[in-house]
C-alpha cells in the first residue's frame, strides 16, 4: 500500500500558484519524499524531492513540514502543460528499490 | 524527448505471439528498471537492474522475460501473455539504484487480444 495520502483531484488557475497536499504521517527518519507528475501517455516525470528541509528547483517549491508527516508541493504559476498527476512518494524501506506509487492527484489548470 | 527512448510506441499481439519491447538511454545512467502501469492502478515495479544484473525481481511472472546485454540497452521479451497483460510498460534509468530521480521513457501501449 501507498505510505501517502493526495486528495484525488485538484483546479487551478492558470498563471496562480498550484498547490498540492500530501500526508505521510508514517514516514520514517531517514525517508524521503519524492514528487513525479505523469501528463496524460507519457512517462512520469522527475520534479523534486527532499528528506527534511524546503527545497526549490526550477520547476516547483517542496515545502515539507517540521514533524515531517506532510509537505506540499508548490507550482508557482502554473501553465496549462501542468495539468498531469501528480504522485507524492515515500520511498520504501523494505527495498532500496521501490518507490511506492499512490493514485497521485489529478490537477487541472484551467484558462 | 526524456533521453529515454522506448519502442514501440504501441502494440498489438495475440496471446500466442513472442514480441519484445525495447529501451535505450544514452544518459551515462547505470540503472534500468522496467514498470507497469495498468487501467487505474498504480505503478507497479517489475525489474531492476544495476550495471547490467539483475537485481530485483518483483514476483513477475515468467512469460516476462527481462534481458540487459549492455548499460544503454534494456528489453522485455513477452511470450503467450493474456489480455489482463495489457498495460502501458515504462522504462526508466537512474544514476545508480534506489536514490536518484528516476528518468522515464514514453512507455510502450500493449494491448493483448
């Protein structure tokens, strides 16, 4: 099973900042949280990750929260080509290979 | 383009053919992994592999066969499958297992009948 909860789906307006919840209240010391997105037929897409402090790259913000057991990730001014799913990941403990994949969150940029 | 590049892009066989799915990144990355994505479900990991071996097996079963023959080149051979086979089949690369973000290819559309 998933180790995050995303709500299922989100809207957004084009040009606003897009922001994207996610809970891993049983994440452990030493898990990261990673976020891909998948536009509809292609593969997914890396965006960021981080263990415990903000991160920032060209494409997002990655807020995670002190005691860990959420973060949000932040499209600063979202465009249409930003509607895909978005995955939020904790990496599996049980295999130094798995990231565990949850439904993700629809989200819809809309004119 | 990702820098991973997966053919075909969509396929069509019968549960009696052998076809195989092909990978190739030119990205200096030492890892390959092969996913399925079926209708509403999550992505489900399939193989790993880490400089040409095998390193995970995920309970696959064994008309998937995986094969890396050098670290640029990944294949999935596919015999007497069944329709609930059919799925969206991604390639992905990785610097090195487990810890980097992972680079996806476009995925190849299966569909068995």
């Amino acid at each position: 099973d998933a180790k995050t909860t995303q709500p299922p789906s989100m809207d957004c307006a084009e040009g606003r900042a897009a922001n994207l919840p996610c809970n891993h209240s049983t994440i452990s010391g030493n898990e990261y949280v990673y976020w891909y997105r998948q536009i509809h037929s292609q593969g997914p897409q890396y965006i960021i990750h981080g263990l415990k402090n903000n991160e920032t790259n060209e494409m997002a913000s990655l807020i995670i929260t002190e005691d860990r057991k959420s973060s949000t990730l932040i499209l600063p001014h979202a465009t249409l080509r930003d509607t895909a799913v978005y995955y939020c990941i904790v990496r599996s403990p049980d295999s130094n290979y798995q990231l565990i994949w949850g439904a993700g969150t629809k989200l819809i940029i809309k004119p | 383009e990702t820098g991973v590049t997966q053919t075909p892009r969509h396929l069509v066989m019968g549960m009696t053919n052998k076809k195989s799915l092909k990978c190739e990144q030119h990205l200096g990355h030492n890892a390959m992994y092969w996913y399925k994505q079926s209708a509403k479900k999550p992505l489900e990991l399939m193989f790993v592999y880490s400089l040409e071996e095998r390193v995970e097996n995920n309970s696959v079963p064994s008309r998937f066969s995986p094969e890396c023959p050098n670290s640029s080149h990944l294949f999935l051979h596919l015999h007497t499958l069944q329709p609930e086979d059919s799925a969206l089949y991604l390639c992905a690369s990785s610097h090195r297992v487990g810890w980097e973000g992972y680079t996806f290819g476009s995925g190849t559309r299966l569909t068995v009948v």
